[in-house]
C-alpha cells in the first residue's frame, strides 16, 4: 500500500462532486503518488486512460495553478521520504524504462552539480567558515557518522590523519563506538554527520556529547534535523536525487572543503606533517610508484 500523497485529503474531500473523468485521474492520482512525481502528464494521462487536459482540469479543482505544480508537490514528498523508499525504487525503474539509462545518468550528474555549487553560496560558506574555525581550535575531534554517512565522516579523518593524530573516528568496531568520548571536553568538537533517516545512534552520541559540555559540528540535511537543532554549527546539505538513493556526495565534498580549510589553518606544520605522513608511506611502499606523465617538456620521471 502506498504512503498517501499530499493532495490525498483535497482529492478525497471533492471526489464524489467531480465528473467521471477527472474522477477517473483522481483515482490515478491516489493510486500512484510515485507516478505523479515522476513521469510526465502526458504519460500519466496515458496510462490513467485520460486526454492531458483531464490533468490540468483536475489540478485547478484542487486549488493549484496547473498539472505542474501537482509534479512539484509529488517530487517534494519524493524528496522529503514521505512516499517511502519502495515507492522511489519502483518510480525509478519506470521512469528508467521510459527515459533510458542515459537520460537517468545526465539527470543524476546535472542534480549533483547544483548541489555541489549550492555550497559556493554566500551563507554556506559562511557556516563553512565557522565550522572550519572551531574544528582547528578543537583539542581533539571526534568524527562520528554511521550508515550512509559513514563514508563522509570516516573520510575527513582520514584527511586530517594525514596531519597528524587530532582525530578519533568513533567506528563500531566490537560494539565500542562511542566508547572513546568518554574522554572529551569542552576543548574537543564532535563533527557528526547525519541525514534523514535519521541514524538514532548518532543522534545519542551527540545529544551525549553536549551533555558533556562538548560542542557539535553537523554535517546534516535540515536547520529542523535532531543534529542541527543542538549543534553549535550546522553545514547544511541537500541530499535529494532522481535516483531512489538518496546521494551522499554533497557530504563528501563539505568534508574535503573543511578538511582543506583546516589544513589551511596549520600552514607549516600542515605541511611537516604531510612530509613525514609521505615519507612512512613510502617507507612501506604503500602506493605504487608514479609513472612518468607526458608534460609540455616530454617524460618526467
């Protein structure tokens, strides 16, 4: 059964006054809420057995302005998980069968660039600033993300480990993963990454880190997200996609940038510190060695 739509309750309450057939598209309607986020109104139509019109007929009944603005209330609930994560699996698979894997794939890369360059906005960088501050005054930081944020937290501890041994990665390793805050204090930062759904455990390890006077950074999806409302710095990300996951990459990418700002604010040391990372590295011949790459002057070694 599906989670109902957001016009549910208006399509319902004027049901029994509509003609048969926009009482015909009503019912498509509530039958399938994941069609309507996604494919066309002429595809909806076609497959509820209705001329296109019938469509934008029943939007203005229902008090909007057109069939479009019904697409976008569908895609926000889409967006937002309230249609429930089978329903995105079946959509995309009939939106994938309908558009091609192709037109799904440029759909996919165009949505993550608007993402990533959401981030260059004036506001964000200010919290991106923020954030980066009080991380490099931190002590200590703790890097807590699990789930699908795992990969953004554990990533920004790899970077700054790099740099030295500032970071603790609260991993659930043996069942300890938060074990290791016990220690922290108000000259520490926990950075927490979480998105909706909201991973419960994350959310205790931070609402326990601020019992403990420590402050929070989020990496999280909303100024309302149980992160962001006791955080002391919030970067916020979008994590919405045409696909039925939703994308991690805009957390990966805040977790490079501060990452990078903080190397910033070490300068030499940062850059010591990198010298001797590099050295052990190839102490134990972790990496391959590099093969010459043709440049403007012919091979370098």
């Amino acid at each position: 059964m599906h989670p109902p739509g957001p016009l549910n309750a208006a399509i319902v309450e004027t049901f029994d006054a509509l003609p048969r057939q926009l009482q015909t598209a009503a019912r498509y309607m509530l039958d399938r809420p994941d069609d309507v986020a996604l494919l066309s109104m002429r595809e909806q139509a076609r497959r509820a057995g209705v001329p296109p019109a019938t469509m934008t007929r029943l939007a203005k009944r229902l008090g909007l302005e057109g069939y479009e603005s019904v697409r976008e209330l569908y895609a926000g609930a889409l967006r937002d998980g309230t249609l429930g994560f089978a329903q995105k699996a079946g959509a995309q698979v009939e939106a994938q069968k309908l558009r091609g894997e192709r037109a799904l794939a440029a759909e996919m890369a165009h949505s993550l660039s608007r993402q990533i360059s959401a981030l260059a906005q004036p506001a964000t960088l200010d919290r991106l600033a923020d954030a980066a501050g009080r991380l490099h005054a931190a002590r200590r930081i703790y890097c807590l993300g699990l789930r699908s944020c795992h990969a953004a937290a554990w990533h920004f501890h790899y970077m700054l480990s790099l740099l030295g041994d500032r970071t603790v990665m609260l991993d659930d390793a043996g069942g300890t993963g938060l074990d290791a805050i016990r220690g922290a204090g108000p000259d520490d930062v926990l950075l927490a990454a979480s998105v909706e759904p909201y991973a419960r455990a994350t959310i205790d390890g931070a609402r326990y880190a601020v019992a403990c006077g420590v402050p929070v950074v989020a990496i999280t999806d909303s100024e309302v997200s149980p992160l962001a409302q006791i955080a002391a710095c919030a970067v916020l990300v979008a994590t919405g996609s045409p696909s039925f996951f939703h994308t991690m990459t805009p957390l990966l990418a805040v977790a490079e940038i501060l990452a990078a700002l903080i190397a910033g604010h070490d300068g030499a040391e940062a850059l010591e510190a990198l010298g001797r990372t590099e050295a052990q590295l190839a102490a134990f011949g972790v990496h391959l060695p590099r093969r010459g790459v043709r440049g403007s002057g012919g091979e370098t070694p």
